[in-house]
C-alpha cells in the first residue's frame, strides 16, 4: 500500500511539474489531457457507479463552456466569476433533468440523453446572448501555466471525491443500484435521490472543465461545445480505464490521450484507425479496465487475459 502511494504522490508531482520543465506543446497536450480526464472521471461517478451510461453529459460541458462565455463577452464579470455561474447553472439543469429522466434506464435513459445534447445544440444557436450560430469571443489571454494548472487541480477535486464517493455510503448506494436496483429500492435505498445526486455531481465537475476549456481556447460556437463525440470519449476512456473505481477514468484518458497524439502526429489521417483498434483489443483482453490488470502494478499474465476471454464469452 505504501509502495501505491508513493508512485501516486510521485505522479501527481511529475504533472504538477510539466508547466516548469515541458515546452508549450507539452503544456497545450496537457491541458486537453487533464480535462478530457475530469469528464471522464465526472462521468464515472453516475456510469460507473451507478451504472447509467449517460451519452449527455456533453450537456454539462456545454453549459459550462457558454456560463463563462457570457459572463465574460456578455457582462464583463471576471473569470472566476464565470466558473461560479456556469457550475450553478449546470447543477440546477442537472437536478431539474435529473428527475424525470433518471426514472428511465437502459438504452432508454441513454436515447434520452443524447437527445438532449442534440436539443440543447440547437438552442444555442438561437439565441442572442449565445451568439446564436456565430458563437461567443472571450478576452484574449496567453498564460497557458494558468490553465494548466487549473485543470489538473479540478481534476484532483474530482478524484479526490470520487475517492470519498468510493468509500462512502452514498457510494454504496450507488453500487446497489448498479447491481440491482429494484432490491435497493427495497431495502430502503431512495434511487433516484442518489442518482440524481450523482449527476450533479458530475454536472459540476463537467461544467468547470468546459468553462475552463472556453477561455483557454477564447472562442465558442454550440457545434464545439455541445459535441456529442465528448460523450463517446468520456465512456471510451472510463470503461479502458476502469469504470467504478478511483483512478481507472484519470488512468484511461491519460493513457489514450498520449496514444492518439503519437498516432495523430506520427500517421495523421490512420490515427482513428489505429486508436480504434487499440480500443478493440482493450476491451476484449482488458474488459473490466486498466487497473484490474494485477491491481494495476503487477507483471502482464497470459492466464488473466485468457480468463477475461472465457468468462465474457468472448
């Protein structure tokens, strides 16, 4: 246990450490690395935990991205200001969505979901304060160690609480539903309080990293941020890494991440190609994730993804 904590802590340093000893491609790299790794990690916490596979937390994003957007272009309100508008708007819509659709399951809860990203596009694009089609400019600025660094502590926020989630009762709550929800319901366990709880949850750790990604970028349109391919990234990188654990989701986008940049910079046009297959062999040697693999540190066994293969029929 404490050999694990130390490669964590040390880790943790390495990142902390790229804006002082990486160049400004490697810190850009990381920037979309680290927040690629909080939505996937937000979306752990209803997905993986709960086991709702939601295809709209792109919503999420998208609220974000536009909260700090307006505030900013809009009303001239500071940055911070702007993240504190975006999460609140994001978790509100959560909670009020929530409770309708989190009634629903299966393939059903997922249509809905995408649905919604797909409504909420459209509805940016009709507004005035949205910019409509044209999108939101945000004021110009360059300090990329600013947005580095904000990025990999949100996504130490969302670990963090992810890690309280996984030993806490509301996160066994969460697992009981996941397994069976009609037996949580009848021992007592109020299902959709707690599921939509977890979505707010996620709502507000997505919509930071959105409002932080609009003003790294400077520019919105509804296209970019309310993109449902997000949505298959986030489930992508979570189920690679491992959904329902702690460091499974941060695990898995780091790891894709770095490989579809060698690919896309190496092999350009072939890269989605070559990333899908990776994907393809992770899931049918690696189904239940990255750190199942011998508890994540131990030496690869040709038994273990023989078992993986017979006990998923593969």
């Amino acid at each position: 246990m404490n050999g694990r904590w130390f490669a964590l802590a040390a880790a943790v340093a390495l990142l902390a450490g790229v804006p002082w000893f990486g160049n400004a491609v490697l810190i850009q790299f990381g920037i979309n690395a680290l927040l690629i790794a909080v939505l996937a990690q937000s979306w752990n916490i209803l997905g993986g935990f709960a086991g709702y596979v939601s295809f709209g937390n792109s919503v999420f994003y998208g609220l974000g991205s536009y909260g700090v957007a307006i505030a900013m272009a809009q009303w001239n309100l500071p940055f911070w200001v702007g993240l504190i508008f975006a999460a609140t708007i994001a978790v509100a819509f959560a909670a009020l969505l929530g409770w309708p659709i989190l009634r629903l399951r299966g393939p059903y809860f997922a249509i809905v979901t995408l649905g919604i990203s797909a409504a909420m596009s459209a509805l940016a694009s009709n507004l005035d304060i949205a910019g409509k089609n044209v999108g939101l400019i945000l004021p110009l600025t360059r300090n990329d160690t600013l947005f580095y660094e904000a990025s990999l502590v949100l996504l130490a926020a969302a670990t963090l609480t992810v890690a309280w989630i996984a030993r806490s009762r509301f996160g066994m709550a969460l697992i009981a539903i996941r397994e069976d929800e009609d037996a949580a319901a009848s021992v007592g366990v109020n299902a959709t309080r707690f599921k939509i709880a977890a979505l707010a949850m996620a709502a507000f750790f997505t919509a930071i990293a959105g409002g932080i990604h609009a003003y790294w970028i400077t520019y919105i349109d509804p296209a970019g941020s309310f993109d449902t391919t997000l949505d298959v990234r986030m489930v992508i990188m979570t189920m690679f890494g491992g959904p329902g654990t702690v460091l499974g989701p941060v695990v898995g986008a780091l790891v894709l991440s770095a490989i579809y940049e060698v690919l896309a910079d190496s092999i350009s046009k072939a890269a989605a190609l070559f990333f899908g297959i990776v994907i393809l062999v992770a899931v049918i040697f690696l189904p239940r994730g990255l750190v199942d693999l011998g508890g994540g540190f131990r030496v690869l066994r040709w038994r273990y993804f023989l078992t993986n293969i017979r006990q998923y029929r593969i």
